[in-house]
C-alpha cells in the first residue's frame, strides 16, 4: 500500500505537474510509515519541483541514510581488485 501512494505521489509531480497535490500525498504516506526511505527521495524531487532545493537536499539526504540501514540495500559485495 505505502508503495501505491509513494508511486501516485511521484506520478502526481512528475507526469501531471502537481507538485502541492503531490506533496500531501508524500506527507501521508509519511504518517503510514516515517521510515520507509523511498518516500524521501520523491519528497526530494517534490521540493525540487517547488523551487525548495535546500528542503529537497534534506529530503534526499533522509531518504539516502535510510536506505544505507535497510539490510538489503546496505550490502556491498563489489570485491575490490587490486592489480
């Protein structure tokens, strides 16, 4: 469900240009699941659609820890190779 609204939310910004109505979209997905870290990253292209690019830097960067501490997502296993 929170992955429908957040999907809604960017196609609200994205496609129809309606970045507001977009925005109270995110804002209750927000309430549903505050950790969910792909919510921040459309909030950030949401601020970014209204012109609020220190909001959307704070947003990306919320949503970029968060995403770091989902354990699927925080693992590397890129060997380095050293010549």
């Amino acid at each position: 469900m929170i992955e429908a609204i957040v999907k809604l939310a960017e196609i609200e910004c994205s496609i129809y240009k309606n970045p507001r109505k977009a925005l109270a979209r995110i804002s209750h997905a927000i309430k549903i699941d505050p950790n969910f870290a792909e919510i921040y990253i459309v909030l950030a292209e949401i601020y970014e659609a209204l012109g609020d690019t220190e909001s959307a830097l704070e947003a990306s960067m919320k949503g970029t820890i968060l995403s770091e501490k989902m354990p699927i997502l925080s693992i590397n296993v890129i060997p380095k190779i050293v010549l």
